[in-house]
C-alpha cells in the first residue's frame, strides 16, 4: 500500500538483540484533543504543569491519532500499523493481525505491565495477555473492584458486563431489569465514596458506558507509582487512564476555571454525521472539559515527580500521550462519529527521555504507529518487518523523516459478500488532509461525500478544496480507493 514503511529503515531481526536496559513507560489520557492543550497554542491556559515540564522534553505538534475511538486508535498504538492492517474497528473487537505483532511482544525481554481504566482498551490488552507479565483488570482501579461478574465469570466478561449493567445499572429510561437490587447497590457505592465525593462537585470521574464506576485519577497515579518502585527493571508499561475522556467530571479546584472565558459557538458547518447536538450544550461541554483537562494536566506533574523523587526517570523513558481526540462542532459532540477532523486527530505526543536537558520541538507529521518501533529504537533493540510506523525524529536517520501518507479508516458496515459498504477512510499527503465518506445512510445511495481541506493555510478546516483542487484530489481519492480495494480483497478471502 502506498502509506507503507520508507524503505530506507533498516529492519533488524528482533529475536536476540538486546537493548540499552532503559525502561520505558507509556501513559495514555483518553480522549484527549492536542487542539485543547495550550502547551500546543490553545488559547486557554489548560496545561500550565506541562508547559513547564516541557523544558526537558521532545514535543511532537503534529502528531495524528490512529482512529477515532478507544478500539482503533489504542490498537495502531499497540501494534504499530494502521487500522488497514490491523482491523479493530468496532467496540470490543480485536486485532486481526497475528497475536504476536503487538509492543509487548516486541519488548520480550522486558517486564512488562499493562493497565487501562477503559474497558475497550483491556479487551486489547487482553488479546496479548501471553506477552504481559502484570496485567491489571481495569475494574481494579475503581471503587468497586471485583464487583460480581468479574468472579464469577472470569472467562466471558463481555457477557458478564451485560448482565450487570442490565441488572444492576439504572439506564436510560432511569430504571434497572431489577426492582430493588440495582437501588441497593447504587446506595452501597455511594456509601463507599462518600469521603470523595466533595471532592468531585460535577459527580465522581466514572466510566460512563457502565455508570457507578468511580474512580480518581489521584489513586491511579499513585497506585503506578507504587507500582513501578517494586517492578523488575527493565520494563515496558502501559498505563492508559480515562481522563479526560467524558463525562468532564473534574475536581473542585479545576471547576469554573475558565466560566467567563470567550467560548463561542462554532462557525464550522454542521456535518453530514451531525449528531443534532444543541449548541449552547456544545459550549458548557467545551469548557468542562477544558476544565477536567486541567486535573489530567496536575495529576501528570505529580506522576512526573513521584518518579523523578524516585530516581525512576533516570533510567526511563517517559512517553506521554492520547488514543484519540475530542470534538465540540459541527453539530458533533465527543468522539462517536466516524470522521477525522483535527480536534479528533490532533493528539498530543511527548517524550521524556531520561538525561534531557533541554526542549526540543517535533513539527514533522507523526503517527500513533511510530511510537512502537521509536520505543524500539530508543532502547536499542531492533524493529520487527510487520512494524508500519517509521522512527520519530530526532532518533531516526533522517531519510526516515520522508513526508509520508499518514492514513486510516474506520468500517462501519460490510455488506453481505463481505465488501465495505459504510465506511470513512482518511489520507494526509502533505499539507492536505482528505475524508472521504460513503455508503451512509445520510447520502443519497451509491454517493460519497469527500472533505480535502489544507492544513498548513486552513487548520480550522473550513474550506473544502475537494472540487477545487482536482489534480491532486484525484490522486489522494485514487489512493484511498486503491486501499479500500485491498481491504475488500482481504475481506473476501
Ligand atoms: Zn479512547
């Protein structure tokens, strides 16, 4: 495929190469949109602990999200290639690719720890549970740690999940299958976080698919800290936490920051997936999670000197980045909608390595696939073949710094001969940026909608280029067609 790995990196056998004995660490916030972080430019001060920790760190401004949900974009993260390549596009599926083609498996002489808060995440982690030596369940990082399912079964916790938010959960029309049961246990954990609770006057951060999972992010920090003082060394670890992924719970001395702060309706067309969302509700969402934000922004500096008191960040290197981002317009709220405009795809990326002195910033466009083979490269081990990504700048040669493709797609329907019928796929060539959707039910039949915007001169992304600039709209459309035309052929087999 045209996005494929320049082929000017050298690809090293990984099986007995040894590495440099650093660890790494890679800690995810969920949902969390580079266009709402002021360390980037954002015109509310909503990361003052990173611009300051930016000193010592190489930070990455055009970095692109590998989807635009948990399941795809956590999986080009952990496998290293585009969701092309490995598939994962709806809730809870899994890689298609071979089990083995994962960061854990690459870092096989590693301890390695994995965590994540979100429950589509672990189903990931779960898939490579053969290359983690601690793998946490996320429940455990909530109040309620093992509530019923979980024990009593162990082995299908998609079904168990199902019955206990039926049973035990209010849902939508406010009531529970149960008559009593879902009452009693709402009060039992509401008893159990009552200490907390002042704390949190927007409501406890919780996991909102499931409801009444609470958790803080103050016991999650501290918990990875502790966690890592007695890991052996070297080791991989992945902590992936739910801040400032929705609902915009934040804590009390973040809440109201920014009320009378200039938050304006969007002057961006509502979009053809439009949710309906009501604007003045897009405004108040705006600026909660602007506020949660600034809890995920202080609770990172106090991960980031727990192990720098530690003398843990001696020796690791400390990546710190997102899965996907978060939309406040067009008519869209959050990260439900397959598209791949800027505040979904734009995430922030910075490394922390250990003796850096001093900041250094990435403009290069960079890729939720390069941090595997990166990692590699940084801890002095080789990169697998199947890897797609190439290595960031400033590790990599500099023929690695090719302005490649960056692309993606999400399916979200296949008809019944297994071809793609309902999907958007996205290409950025240079300073342009092309989604091209079809198959929706919001186009008229056997019609496609195709956005091009150029980023370098319309980073809002409000003018649409597609029919204007036709030369190279056809070349990026031809490509994508190309791709979506392999897939089909994968498909079908
Ligand atoms: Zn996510």
């Amino acid at each position: 495929m045209s996005y494929a790995i320049p082929p000017s990196i050298s690809r090293a056998n990984i099986a007995n190469e040894n590495s440099n004995g650093q660890n790494v660490l890679i800690v995810v916030f969920d949902a969390w949109s580079a266009l709402n972080i002021s360390l980037y430019g954002y015109n509310h001060p909503t990361t003052p602990n990173l611009e300051r920790l930016a000193a010592k760190a190489i930070v990455y401004h055009n970095h692109f999200a590998g989807g635009h949900f948990t399941t795809p974009g956590t999986a080009s993260l952990l496998t290293g290639t585009t969701a092309w390549t490995h598939r994962a596009f709806k809730h809870n599926e899994i890689v298609n690719a071979s089990t083995e083609n994962n960061i854990f498996n690459v870092f096989n002489r590693y301890h390695r720890l994995a965590y994540t808060h979100n429950p589509l995440a672990d189903t990931l982690l779960r898939q490579f549970l053969l290359d983690i030596e601690e793998h946490t369940p996320w429940p455990d990082q909530y109040f309620q740690k093992d509530p019923l399912n979980f024990t009593l079964f162990k082995k299908d916790q998609d079904i168990a999940s199902l019955g206990w938010r039926r049973g035990m959960k209010r849902l939508e029309a406010g009531h529970a299958y149960t008559l009593f049961l879902s009452q009693i246990y709402e009060n039992f954990i509401n008893n159990k976080v009552a200490d907390i609770a002042p704390n949190f006057p927007r409501g406890i951060p919780n996991y909102s698919e499931l409801g009444l999972n609470y958790f803080t992010l103050e016991q999650g920090i501290d918990w990875l800290s502790s966690s890592l003082s007695t890991a052996p060394q070297p080791f991989l670890g992945y902590y992936h936490f739910l801040p400032p992924h929705d609902p915009y719970n934040t804590r009390q001395d973040f809440m109201d920051t920014f009320v009378g702060e200039n938050y304006q309706l969007s002057n961006k067309p509502i979009h053809l997936l439009d949710q309906g969302i009501a604007e003045d509700r897009m405004i108040d969402r705006h600026r909660w999670y602007d506020e949660f934000i600034l809890y995920v922004d202080a609770e990172f500096a106090r991960l980031y000197h727990q192990l720098e008191q530690n003398g843990m960040l001696e020796n690791t290197w400390l990546i710190l980045t997102s899965d996907h981002g978060e939309m406040f317009e067009r008519g869209i709220l959050g990260h439900v909608a397959p598209v791949f405009h800027q505040p979904i795809s734009h995430l922030p990326l910075m490394i922390f390595p250990p003796d850096q002195k001093q900041r250094v910033d990435i403009f290069d466009k960079t890729n939720a696939i390069d941090i595997l083979p990166t990692a590699l490269q940084i801890t002095e081990q080789g990169i697998p073949d199947w890897a797609e990504g190439i290595i960031l700048p400033p590790f990599g040669s500099s023929t690695s710094r090719v302005d490649r493709d960056i692309s993606t797609i999400q399916v979200e329907r296949r008809d019944s001969n297994g071809r793609i019928a309902e999907a958007t796929a996205m290409l950025v060539r240079g300073d342009y940026k092309m989604m091209w959707y079809f198959g929706y039910e919001q186009l008229e039949e056997d019609t496609e909608f195709v956005e091009m915007y150029d980023l370098a001169r319309d980073p809002e992304e409000l003018h649409n280029l597609f029919s204007i600039q036709k030369l190279v709209a056809d070349e990026m459309l031809g490509t994508l067609r190309a791709n979506i035309d392999e897939l089909n052929s994968v498909y079908r087999q």
